[in-house]
C-alpha cells in the first residue's frame, strides 16, 4: 500500500508566497505532504515544465439562481431560473479554467423570506461537482428576516450578505442598508456590496429614453463613473459608521477604487474586488452593429483602455485585491436570454450580465503575469488565496499547505490559446472574449485529490460538489471604532 494516493512531481509549486520546485503527495483528498521528492504513490501526475497553483476560488459567481424579476432594471415576470447555466454546467466551466470552488448566491424574493430559497439553492448546488458557498442576498430586510431567518443561516455557515444599491427589484435605500451592516455585525458577518446610484441611473435612463437613446452601447451612459464613485463612498461611510467589515463588489474604475483606498488608508476594514471584463472590455464593445452590443453588457459597464491601466495599477497597489468573474451569464438566442425583451429591445429591458468562469484565470494570467504586470505570486493571491482569506475558507481553500483540500490547477505558462466559446463549456452560447488570444492555460484541474479535467475534457461525477459552511472568522470582526464612540 502506498503512503500517497498521487503524487504531483517535478512542477514549479506556486503560492502567494513564492515559486518553489518541490513534490506534492495527496491522501485522503488533502495535500498530506509538500518535499523535494515524493514517489511512494498510487497515481503519479509529472508537472515538468508546469506551474503548480491552488485551484481558483472565484467568490463571485451567480449560477442557477432563480428570480422573480431578473437583473433587468424593469419589473419582470415572475420566472424559474434566470438563465440557462446550472451547476453542472457552471462546474464544468470552472473546471475547465482551473477554478475549483466558488462562493454564489441565494436569492431573495421581495416579500419573501430567505430560508425556503437557502433550502433550495443548497439542493441545487449538492447537484453539481464544484465545492460552493453562499452568500445571501438581501432584498427586503424585513425584521423576520434579519432577526429569525439570518442567524439560521449563520449556523448553517452562510457568513456574507450581499446587497444592491441599485437595481430594480432589489435595490436597498440607505436606511435598509444600515439594517444589514447591524446584522452582519452582530452575526459576524461578511456585507458584499453592489455600488451604483439606483436614483441617478434611473433618472439618467429616463433621459436617454426620451431622447430616443435606446441601443446597448446607451448602457454605458446610463450609469457613468460617478454614479459608482457616489455609490461606493456612499457605501463605505455606512459601514464605518455602523463599523461593519464590506466588500465593494466589481470595482469598474479608478475613481471608485480611490474610494476604497482612502478609506483603507484611515483603517476602515474594506476591501475591493474587480473582474477581468474591467481589464479587458469596453464600452465601445456596446456600440457593435445590432444587437451584439447586448454581449458585452453588464454592471458597472466595461469603461475604456485607459481604464484598464488604471484598474492594473490598483490592483498594483493592492486596493482592489480580489480577482471574480461575477459570472452571470444570458445567452444571446432564445428566448430567456439577452434577447428576452425582442432585438430591438431598449438597453434597460436587457439582461445584465456575462459568462466568465473559465475565462477569468488565463486572462489574469495572460494579461497580468504573462504581459509582465504582476506577478505569479500576485496572480495566486488574487484569484485564490485572498477570496479564500476573504470568504472565511482558507486555509482549507486557497492554499497548498499539509491540511489543505488538494485543489489544485496545473498551469502550462506558455501556451498559447485563442478564446471560444466552445472552450468555456458553460450552457451559455458565447463569450464576450470569443477571439482573445492568452497565454497560459490550464491542462489538469484537480479537486480534493481527484483529476476533474485532462487536457480540455471534464471528467467529474454529478453530485460531487460539496457546500462548504463557514465558521466564524478574524478578518470580518468590527474593528471597535465608531464614530464619537457611540455604536448602536
Ligand atoms: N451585475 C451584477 O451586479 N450582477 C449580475 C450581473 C451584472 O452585470
Ligand atoms: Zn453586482
Ligand atoms: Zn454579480
């Protein structure tokens, strides 16, 4: 009998903190040994010439969600799920691009409580074959749920609350927001915030309407980087002064990240997230001929090249230190997707949201380490160890240590790959990055000890994906400073 189960031989192991050449032995599903050199296994995996990396932990993903109004901004009909991706498929899609566990979301319906949707988004998750947690949304923070329904969820381990500041119909005012920064400190928990102006995009939007504005690329002017900046300042002076630890959500720009970075510099406890759509994406990619320009549209709305640097350059400085995909995904056909409204269809009647689970690592990758804009170490902190950190999972997530679940995604640096849509493998029929050309690329994507995905083709049992509960953790305590020193 062999001491290890596999054995991964011979590849650069690379982690937030250093490239290292070193062997790493898998029993049981977790990493049980990291040497010089490890041959007493069952399975032997050689990574010459290979980057060994923890599996990717995307912390932002909305799969198999389901609605009852949609990410439109108008109300819609009541529907099932609001799109096509399931967790299978979003697993295969993950697996395929390294990623390896991811944190989604339960929905709120207004006027309904949460714990029916935490009940029935678990089942959906326990369906696929990525590890996943949640964090719940909270659209009507009634008092049942705030005080009965909340802290159920806490001891099932759902440690985050996500809110929107925008959006129709699940936008919170300020003083529902403070509603949920007093129970998250109270519970321990996370508070994940969508940051734009919901009164400034509607007013925008009317505007434009009425101006007969109506087209994609109209989007981008219907919620300009002010209306993000106003939002996260907004948001962040709340949690301090309620003294509750937030993330800002998909930090599009530079003016919003200064937000964060200011209140960083005074010790506030928030932290900034960005998606590869924001180094990557334009707005000008609205402005297509037709219809295509729907592709592309998602919120905040992709900005411009000079952004892109900027967005690096706060990534740089560690302002934005969290790398998702907010994979949210409506395919261009059919009738449940970006074209539900018709083709012609005014830009607020569409869908928002785009496909990125697989693409989010090669392009972090590609247009951050293999462009020589960060490093392998800083690509490993973004896209894996610091939303595990964030997220309470880490060490068990986001690391290669003895003790850790042995995921793990073997890298070839120097592959060259043109991005389809058939490489994604997710239920979505296109990528918004169809033609981009990467470099780096993953060839196995391994979870809890078991080969997932050789060489493109995803080899996982239905069912196996596992919920991941959260206990309480360090980084979301109150920091116990409230302005005059007087907490509620
Ligand atoms: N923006 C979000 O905030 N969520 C889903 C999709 C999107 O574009
Ligand atoms: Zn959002
Ligand atoms: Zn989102």
């Amino acid at each position: 009998m062999s001491t290890y189960d596999i054995a991964i031989r011979g590849g650069q192991v690379a982690t937030s903190f250093g490239v290292t050449r070193c062997d790493i032995g898998i029993r049981d599903g977790r990493i049980a040994a990291i040497a010089e050199s490890i041959s007493d296994a069952a399975q032997v995996i050689d990574a010459g010439g290979l980057l060994v990396l923890p599996g990717g932990v995307d912390s932002h993903c909305h799969i198999e969600e389901t609605s009852r109004g949609g990410y439109t901004m108008s109300d819609g009909e009541p529907q099932v799920t609001v799109n096509e991706e399931s967790f299978v498929t979003a697993s295969a899609s993950a697996f395929a691009g390294g990623t390896t566990s991811v944190v989604c979301f339960i929905p709120q319906w207004k006027g309904f409580g949460v714990w029916e949707r935490y009940v029935d988004a678990r089942k959906r998750g326990e369906t696929g074959m990525l590890d996943f947690a949640f964090h719940q949304i909270i659209s009507d923070p009634t008092d049942t749920v705030l005080k009965d329904e909340v802290p159920k969820l806490v001891a099932e381990g759902v440690r985050s609350l996500k809110v929107f500041l925008t959006y129709e119909p699940l936008h919170l005012s300020d003083a529902e927001y403070i509603k949920v920064l007093l129970t998250a400190r109270e519970h321990g928990c996370l508070v994940t915030v969508h940051c734009e102006n919901y009164d400034a995009i509607g007013w925008r939007t009317r505007a434009l309407l009425d101006a007969g504005l109506t087209g994609p690329k109209y989007h981008a002017w219907s919620r300009p980087r002010v209306v993000e900046r106003e939002a996260t300042h907004r948001a962040i002076a709340l949690a301090e002064l309620v003294d509750q630890p937030i993330q800002v959500f998909h930090v599009s720009c530079e003016d919003a990240a200064e937000e964060i970075a200011r209140a960083q510099a005074r010790g506030v406890k928030v932290w900034g997230e960005t998606c590869p759509q924001y180094v990557t994406l334009t707005a000008a990619d609205m402005d297509r001929p037709g219809f295509e320009g729907a592709k592309f549209m998602c919120s905040p709305s992709p900005r411009d090249t000079a952004e892109h640097a900027r967005i690096w350059e706060m990534i740089r400085r560690g302002t934005l230190d969290v790398v998702s995909s907010d994979h949210c995904g409506f395919s261009y056909e059919g009738t449940k997707g970006k074209g539900s409204s018709g083709r012609d269809a005014s830009f607020e009647k569409i869908p928002n949201g785009i496909p990125g689970l697989a693409a989010r690592l090669p392009i972090i990758f590609s247009e951050g380490v293999s462009k020589g804009r960060i490093s392998i170490e800083k690509f490993v902190e973004l896209t894996s160890t610091n939303p595990a950190r964030l997220m309470g999972l880490y060490p068990r997530k986001g690391a290669i240590q003895p003790g850790a679940d042995a995921d793990l995604a073997l890298w070839d640096p120097k592959k060259k790959v043109t991005i389809t849509n058939a490489l994604m493998q997710h239920a979505i029929d296109y990528t918004p990055y169809e033609g981009l050309e990467v470099t780096g690329w993953p060839v196995t994507t391994i979870r809890r000890g078991e080969v997932v995905m050789r060489d493109g083709k995803v080899q996982a049992e239905p069912g196996t994906g596992r919920f991941l509960p959260r206990g309480p953790y360090d980084m979301v305590k109150p920091r116990g400073i409230t302005p005059e020193g007087f907490g509620a």
